[in-house]
C-alpha cells in the first residue's frame, strides 16, 4: 500500500491496488494546472480512498481535476475509463514507480 497528500495535509489518500508507470503530460491543460508539467501516475478507482475535501473542476467536458482547497495542491485527473490518475510528486517515499514515458509534447512551453 502506498499514499499520499497535499502540501499542507488536509487532503490524504492511500492506495491498495498496483500504480502504473509515471507518464509526464506537457498538454496546455497541464501545464496550465502545475505551472510546467504534470508526472501523473494511475490506479484503479476503487482502490483509491481519500480522505479529507477534495475540491473538483471540471476542465473539460469529459473529466475533472481534483485539488486541495486549502492549499492549492493539484493532486488528480479523473477522466473516463476505470482509473483515478495521481499526481505522483504527491505519492510519500518511494512507491516503486519510474517515469515510462512523455505524451503532448508539440505542446510544451516555449520556454523550454
């Protein structure tokens, strides 16, 4: 089992079932969110339990970012299909998961 939180800790969540790889996402919706780019990891919905409030936007029509109200941690991408994606700068130690990959990358910033 592994978890994570927020900056300030009022959102918490832990994690029973397997991570997927740590995919960094360089979209404009992304970059927008983080301030640069987003590493997000992923597991089975069900297997996330959260607790404290998350606050929910709705970015696109078809999913929503979770993040704390507190303190502003972006912390998750819900979007369709089966699992919750994880901002993996939030997982606590070392959770066993490594960077497999980049996508959007015709959309990173200029800057770099």
């Amino acid at each position: 089992m592994t978890g994570g939180s927020c900056l300030c800790g009022a959102v918490r969540y832990t994690v029973s079932g397997p991570l997927r790889p740590v995919i960094a996402c360089h979209c404009t919706q992304c970059r927008k969110t983080s301030g640069h780019v987003v590493a997000a990891t992923s597991a089975p919905r069900d297997s996330v339990e959260i607790t404290g409030q998350v606050h929910w936007y709705a970015s696109s029509e078809t999913a929503r970012r979770g993040f704390c109200p507190v303190c502003g941690s972006s912390l998750f991408w819900d979007g369709p299909g089966a699992n919750l994606s994880i901002q993996a700068g939030t997982l606590d130690g070392d959770p066993g998961v490594r960077l497999a990959g980049h996508i959007f990358c015709a959309d990173k910033g200029a800057y770099y």
